[in-house]
C-alpha cells in the first residue's frame, strides 16, 4: 500500500488527465470526499424515509370523524390536486379577460360612452382565491407586519440602547407585552381598524391589516429587545474612540454603533420573523384574511373527506415557507455582517 | 512655569460602594513640546487614569490639565489615544479606519484627494501601506497596533498619549514595534506619554521616565532623566554603562515598591491567625518576607 501511495505521488503530475482522475477515484481522499457527500445527504435522506414510514403506519391506526388520518400518499395527491385546481383556475381567469378584451373593443366600436368603457376595462375577475393565491397573501401579509415591525423596532431599539434611562423606563413595558398571545390582541385589532380605518374605496382589505398589525404587534419585541442588548453592548474602547475622534451622534450611530450591534439586530430580525410567520397563521384564521390560516379554517369546517389532507398540506407549506424565510435572512445576515468567522446557523 | 502640557496637581476619586475611593493624589508633571514621557509603576497604580484624565475621557476631581495654555475638559484629536487592545473598527478595512479619523480631523482643511494621500502617507510611515484592504481580523496583533499609531499619527495630535501600546504583544514584535516608534519619532518628534510595564522599553524609548507610587492615592514617586543620545539603538546600549545604570534604577525602585505592596498583603494575611501562637505566627512571617524577597527578586 505504502508502495503504490509512493509511486502515485512522484508520478502525478506527468500522468495524463485521464489516468490522473482514475488514480484520484482509487485514492483514499476520493473515499473521504464520498463519505463527506454520503453523509451529508445520505443521512438526512435516511432520516426522512424513516419519518415518511412512521407518518404512513401511524396514520393508519386514527380513524376520525372525516375518515383515515391522511398518510404520505394521499396528500401527495391532495397536493397535485390542489395545483390543478391552481391551474384550471388560471385558465378560467385568461379566458375571463379574453371575453372582457372583446367587450371592450366592441365597446368602443360601438362608440359607448368612455365611462362605460372605462367600467368594463376595470372589471376584475372575481374566481375563488386558490391554494397558490393564498399562499402568496399570506406571505404579502406577513412582510408587510414584519417589515413595519422592523421599522419601529430597530429605531426604538437603538434609541433605548444608548440611553440606560429610557432602557430603564421602557424595559418594564416591553417584558409586560412581549409574552401576549395574537389571538389576544385580535379582537381588540379588529374593532381598532374598523373604527379607524373607514373609506369607501380600501387600498387594502380590512382583513388584510388586521392580520399584518397583529403579526406587527408580536414581532416587535425580539428585534426590540436583541437591538437593545446589541446598541448596549458596544465595545468601550470603540465608544472611546468615538469620543477622541469627536464624531456626532449621527456619524457615530452610523459608523460605530449600527454596525456593532448588526449580528445581535439580525438574530432579533429572524426571531421576529418566525415568530411573525407562527402568528399570522393564528390571525388569519380568526380575521379571514384569505391566506393559509383562512386555507386551513375553511377546509376544517368544510369537513369533506379530503379535508384532512388538505389542512396537511397546507400545514407542511407553512413549515417549509417558514424554514426559507429563516434560510433568506440567514443569507441576508451572512451578505451583512462584518464578522465573518462567526458560525452562523 | 509656562510648558506645552501642564497636568496641575490632579487627584480623582471615584465613588464605590464602599466609600469614595481616591485613585490618585496630586500628581503634577509638566511636559515640554517633543517630549517621550514613559509612565511606569506596578498594576492599579492609576497610569491609565493619568493617561485618560490628559486624554479627557475622565475628569480630575481636583486640579486639570492645561494643554497649550487651554484647558482640557473634553476629549479630542488634538490628545490622540492608542490603546492597549488597538481598538480598531472590525467592519472597516485598514485603510477606512485610518480615514475614518482623517476625514473627521480634516474634513474642512484637507480636499478629498489631500485626505486620501494623507492617510496613506501615515500607514506608509507604520510600513501598512502594503495591507490596505485587509480588514483588522485578517491582520497580526502587531499589525493591528501599527495601524493604531498610524490612526492617532494622521490626526496630527499635539499630543500621543499611549496606554500599554505593546503590552500585549510577543516579545519579537514588541522589538519592532519600539523601533518603528523610535524611527517615527525621530522623523515628526511628537509628544508622546506612552504607559509601560516594560523597564527596557521605557529606557529605551523615553526622555524621562515617571515612576508611579503604588495606589491607591497614587503619585508621582520619582523621575528619572534619560540622558541618552538619540538616535539609540538597542543593541549599542546593551553594553552602554550610563544604559545599564538607567536600567537599574527603575528596576530598583519598581522593586522596592514590589516589596511594600507583598508585605501590606501578607501581614493582612497574617492578622488572620490566630494569636494564641505568637512567636510561631511571627516566625512564619519572617519566612513569608524571605520568600517574597526571593520572589521579587526573581521577577525581572
């Protein structure tokens, strides 16, 4: 072996590339870099089969009121049906405004009156919301809660985080609210934005904001809290430096503060982030907002054979939505930060 | 008396919980222009507190520092600080740390292009020109302490104030770091007080050196003249006998004060036996201050 390892080391570099490969698949860092790859998916892809087994024998054995708890198999097909139904869905919807084209050019034709013309060209198609559909509201729903929690949290996070008086002030209300449920401030949400949000022509349904102020109301505390601790936690020595170099408050934020307390204002973020994403679940359901909440609301009161399957697939869409928007800010945080050996995970 | 940098007769106490706690006494040292001070004394003495009251960081409770016939109330880059731990933003590359301080100094007196090529006249002048880029993680200690002086050297201080600058570096770094410095000097003579617990350093590198009292209520305990001519060269003055004695007096007086500290310990120590055994309690402290004879003496 030592033999062959030798000839193979002085010989490597006149060999042709053909052979060189052939003597790289014989070598033992060929074995490592396949036992590297075999497990790292090989493992995970073990792991997985072995739930899909347990999931499929497990389900079996629970009879509901609706039929057989639904196994792997049946939601599969549950989840090809419901990206048909996407799918014919959209047809009908090219077909409808196919058929509106037409009106509107014989409309005009007909030298109708510009406002009529102008009624039938608005004219939307009024289908049912799809799985797909819904998929996309919620997650427009909850970048819209998370985006305009990270717009008060940071600012007011960076604010406390330099003045121990105002930390001081402040703490004692952030513990008092952080630990309330959605489904707490809901009821109070919805009666808020009836009273205050009245017009006769909504950019946005009721809904809609009731849903994104809630998931706003509970993702506001960790980017809060970890923007605190970050902004607070700024080196001494860099502090110092900042006082020797005279910067003013806004340089000083910029270029010392902020920066400093990214890592920590990132772990908040993603907190926040699925934590928005769990709450929002909770709200739509309640506030029909029609997005994966609503999804899952509507096929438990259906109650029709396939609904359970159904809500399953509904309910590993959320887990996998959710487990991409962390891996999105992972990425984001990883483009950000100045620290690059930290571990992130 | 009229001097560049008159630090008039400080003292500071600090409140703790229990009782206020006076760190240093009337410490009073006037600094002519051009001057390499070292600070040196054993740890807690209230160096650094010297360093930070001049630096502006602190304020004295009584007495001040007046810096070209203006008082010092706040910090600023005229006094430019290196620390120990080199203090360099982790986020900015060696070059945008250095501006980051030019831009700030010179924002109104220096165009875009003169801040830009004064930046790098100053980390060519700590033989950083070649790591522009790299970010303070991707560099060594010593590296990073260079472009700490090339950070304080750009604001053009009047005067460098440097806390433990080599304090924590290897040895073999420490050696080119102290003739980089004795070159920059030699080239700008700024003046420098810089805190060291390095007896060749401060010989080496200094015009006087001030030996600190241990604290608390630390002062001023001696001053010693270097009377040297510069430049020096390190290993010229091994052999030099004016070298060797400088050398030797700060040994001796760091000694000496090493010994009171061991002994006010050990005798709180020894207050803890019982009495009931005095002569050998007694016998066990002569046998306590051999040993810490021994020890000091080992020291250095």
């Amino acid at each position: 072996m030592a033999l062959i390892s030798a000839e193979t080391a002085t010989s490597t570099f006149n060999m042709p590339r053909f052979e060189r490969f052939l003597s790289y698949m014989a070598s033992d860092e060929w074995n490592k870099a396949v036992t590297k790859a075999a497990r790292a998916i090989m493992i995970p892809l073990a792991a997985l089969l072995v739930f899909l087994m347990l999931w499929s024998i497990g389900a079996k054995s629970i009879v509901t009121s609706l039929g057989v708890f639904p196994g792997p198999s049946t939601v599969w097909e549950q989840s090809l049906s419901l990206y048909d139904e996407h799918q014919s869905e959209r047809i009908k919807a090219a077909a409808f405004y196919e058929r509106m084209g037409k009106r509107v050019d014989k409309a005009i034709a007909d030298g109708k009156p510009q406002k009529k013309i102008e009624k039938l060209r608005n004219r939307k198609y009024t289908g049912k919301e799809t799985f797909i559909d819904q998929i996309f509201t919620s997650l427009k729903t909850v970048l819209v809660g998370f985006l305009f929690a990270s717009l008060i949290a940071i600012p007011a996070g960076i604010i406390c985080g330099m003045s121990a008086i105002l930390y001081t002030a402040v703490n004692p209300l952030i513990q008092l609210f952080k630990p309330i449920s959605p489904l707490a401030w809901l009821p109070l949400v919805t009666m808020v934005v009836s009273a205050v949000y009245v017009t006769s022509d909504p950019m946005f349904p009721k809904a809609f904001l009731t849903s994104a102020i809630t998931v706003t109301l509970c993702c506001l505390w960790p980017t809060l809290i970890n923007t605190i601790v970050g902004v607070s936690g700024v080196d001494k020595d860099l502090i110092n430096v900042s006082r020797v170099l005279r910067l003013n408050a806004f340089t000083k934020t910029v270029k010392i503060i902020l920066p400093s307390a990214i890592p920590l204002i990132f772990t908040g973020l993603r907190l926040s982030l699925s934590t928005g994403w769990m709450v929002l679940i909770a709200a739509e359901m309640l506030a029909q907002n029609p997005g994966l909440g609503k999804f899952v609301w509507d096929e438990f009161q259906n109650g029709s054979s396939n609904s359970l399957a159904r809500i399953m697939v509904a309910v590993l869409v959320i887990g996998f939505i959710g487990f991409l928007l962390d891996r999105i800010m992972l990425l984001i945080q990883r483009k950000v930060s100045w620290d690059k050996n930290a571990v992130l995970r | 008396m009229n001097s560049y940098l008159d630090i008039d007769h400080i003292s500071i106490t600090f409140p703790t919980d229990s009782g206020p706690l006076n760190v240093l006494n009337n410490v009073d040292l006037n600094v002519a222009k051009g001057e390499f001070i070292s600070l040196i004394g054993h740890s807690g003495c209230g160096k650094s507190t010297v360093l930070n009251i001049v630096a502006g960081l602190l304020n004295a409770t009584e007495g001040g520092v007046v810096l070209e016939e203006k008082e010092v109330t706040e910090p600023g880059p005229d006094r430019a600080v290196v620390f120990q731990h080199h203090s360099l933003l982790p986020w900015l590359s060696v070059y945008d740390n250095v501006r980051l301080a030019v831009d700030q100094v010179f924002k109104r007196t220096k165009s875009k292009k003169e801040r830009h090529e004064w930046t790098l006249h100053n980390l060519d002048l700590v033989h950083m020109g070649h790591a522009l880029d790299r970010k303070p993680d991707e560099i060594s200690g010593g590296m990073k302490q260079r472009v700490g002086i090339a950070r304080a050297l750009a604001m053009e201080p009047k005067v460098m104030l440097m806390d433990e600058p080599f304090g924590a570096l290897d040895s073999l770094t420490r050696t080119h770091m102290q003739d980089s410095l004795m070159e920059i000097q030699a080239e700008l003579n700024n003046t420098v007080i810089m805190i060291t617990h390095d007896v060749d350093e401060a010989v080496l590198l200094s015009d006087r050196i001030i030996m600190m009292t241990n604290g608390p209520s630390a002062t001023i305990g001696e001053i010693l003249n270097i009377d040297l001519p510069k430049p020096r060269n390190r290993l010229e003055l091994a052999e030099d006998p004016a070298y060797n004695h400088y050398r030797a007096e700060v040994v001796k007086f760091l000694h000496e004060r090493h010994q009171t500290l061991t002994k006010d310990e050990s005798s709180e120590k020894s207050s803890v036996v019982s009495l009931s055994s005095k002569s050998r309690q007694a016998d066990d402290e002569n046998q306590k201050k051999s040993e810490v004879v021994k020890k000091a003496s080992g020291e250095y």
